[in-house]
C-alpha cells in the first residue's frame, strides 16, 4: 500500500493510518493486533519500498522501486549492472544536491544505507587515464619505438 506525503497509509479493515515513525517491525505487530480483532490468526509482513533512481555509468539508468532487503549490487544489477567505464569501488547518494560518497560492497543491505525514496543512486566515471590506459599506453610505446629509432639513426 502507498504511503501518502504526509506519511499516511490506508489499510482495509485498519483505515488510516500514521507510519511516519514506524519501524517494519513495530508496524507489523500493530497491524497483526488490529487485524485479530476481526480475523483469526492473522499474518503481516511488511517490506518498504524505496523508489529511487540509478543513474550515472551503468548499464540501464532509470527510476526503480527496490526493497530493502535487496543488496546494493541487486539494485545495482537491475539497472543492468556497472558498465566498464565506472568506478567499481564507490557509489554516490544523492539527496537534495548533496552527495555522500559509499564504499561499495556489493553485499551490503540497502537498509544499511541512508536510502530514502526519491534519493539517486549515482556510479560515477573514472577518470579518463583509467579509462583509456589501455590507449595511452600503446601511444606512450609507440612514442618510445619512434624515439629510440630517431636517436639509432641519427647516431649512424
């Protein structure tokens, strides 16, 4: 069920509700209570839904509900994983044009970070060098090769 701005839920049988300093937990054993009191043995399960959006180097940027209980790289691989020229070792959170920089675990909990709905979720580049090392590289011997047959021959 959809938690209203105002941190309002709606629930049958329950009505309207405030969740704004609920816990899962503490939610799931409110609603239980208020349940049995129509129904026998009733079961809840909650799991907060956190809409957020990837952006940045990977594979699929865009606008994903995730849960809680999903890793950082679980939400990571649903927008199709980090493309090769990102950084593999932080991700950013962005939250009000502020940006916190996280060390990236891939089996670090989404509860474990400060994530809230509507907060981005940014894989920055690397820098060019790192990206290109491969060509810098190449050009960097091949100048060496070209230099050291200029200094041969201009010695003969």
């Amino acid at each position: 069920f959809m938690v209203d701005p105002s941190g309002h839920v709606v629930l049958p049988r329950v009505g309207k509700w405030d969740v704004r300093r609920e816990t899962e937990a503490s939610l799931e054993e409110r609603l239980t209570e208020a349940l049995a009191e129509d129904l026998r043995n009733p079961t809840v399960d909650v799991v907060v839904l956190r809409r957020i959006q990837i952006l940045g180097s990977v594979g699929r940027p865009g606008l994903y509900p995730l849960d809680s209980t999903m890793t950082l790289g679980d939400a990571l691989a649903e927008a199709g994983g980090i493309s090769t020229a990102g950084k593999r070792d932080v991700v950013e959170i962005v939250r009000g044009g502020e940006r916190y920089s996280v060390q990236m675990e891939s089996d670090r909990r989404l509860a474990e970070l400060p994530l809230r709905s509507g907060d981005v979720l940014f894989v920055p580049e690397r820098n060019w060098f790192l990206r290109n090392y491969g060509v810098v590289l190449t050009v960097l011997t091949s100048a060496a090769g070209v230099i050291a047959i200029i200094i041969t021959s201009s010695s003969n």
